[in-house]
C-alpha cells in the first residue's frame, strides 16, 4: 500500500508517532553501545533522544506548531533522554572519559540533553521549518492571486 493511498487519518498518526518513536530509538541504540562498550563515551545519544521529537513534529506540520504541543515534545524527547541516562547510570555503563577532560560522565550527558531540548525548543516553536527543509509555499501580501486570462 503507498502513503497516497492510506487514508488521512493514519497517515496523520504516523507523523504524530515518528517523533516518539525516533526518540526511543536513539535511545535505545545509545543504551546498547553504551553496555556493549562501557570504557567507551557515547556522548550523542541522549541529546538526540532529546531533540529528535521536537524537531520532526516541527518538520511534519505544515504551519506553525502550538506552543503547547512544542512544549510537550520537548518534555516528551527529554524524558525519553533522561530515562535511558537512568538506566545507564544505575547498570554501571558509563565508565568512559568526557569530553572536557574532568568531571563525571553521567553530569555532562545532562548538560548535553539539556542544551539539545533547548535547540529543540528552539526549532520547534519557529514560524518558518528547519532550514534543511523546504520552505513553506508562501505568497507575498500585496500580489493579487494569479487569475489566468483568456486569449482571445
């Protein structure tokens, strides 16, 4: 079956769970590098866990995102980010080195998470999408629509 030919209102549900989904997912994948190789510091994954649904709900609205839903998609990714930084902590993955240099690994993840749920805020609550998106079709105040003339 191709995306034209489902009904609307599934593929509205798809894009309202492609955040979500796209959240566990890194963390997920951050979770299983992390007890596969615990010396070792993946510092990307709860920021992407973080900013990931906030981003692709702004990516798959076509206007301007309520502040609330914003909101709640960055809440959402955050909580996704911290749960897995949880589980982390408390299996003992996190024995690797940071990235200043000093200081504990599970404090700069949330240092990172937390900058990446700003930058996702960020990109949510724009009026214009990302700039690695299309731009909306927009059209300017003063022009009349375009009428076609007969020829004639």
């Amino acid at each position: 079956m191709t995306a034209a030919s489902q009904p609307r209102w599934w593929r509205r549900a798809a894009a309202g769970w492609a955040g979500p989904a796209a959240s566990a997912g890194f963390a997920l994948v951050w979770l299983t590098l992390s007890r596969w190789h615990p010396a070792v510091t993946y510092h990307f994954g709860p920021p992407l866990a973080a900013a990931a649904w906030p981003i692709l709900k702004r990516a798959s609205a076509r206007r301007p995102i309520a502040s609330g839903k914003a909101l709640a998609a960055v809440a959402g990714g955050f909580l996704i980010a911290m749960a897995a930084l949880g589980v982390a902590i408390a299996a003992g993955w996190l024995h690797g080195p940071t990235i200043v240099g000093a200081g504990s690994v599970p404090v700069e993840e949330v240092v990172l998470t937390a900058a990446a749920a700003v930058w996702g805020w960020r990109v949510a609550a724009r009026r214009r999408r990302a700039w690695f998106l299309p731009a909306e079709p927009s059209r300017p105040e003063s022009s009349p629509p375009h009428t076609p003339q007969a020829n004639g």
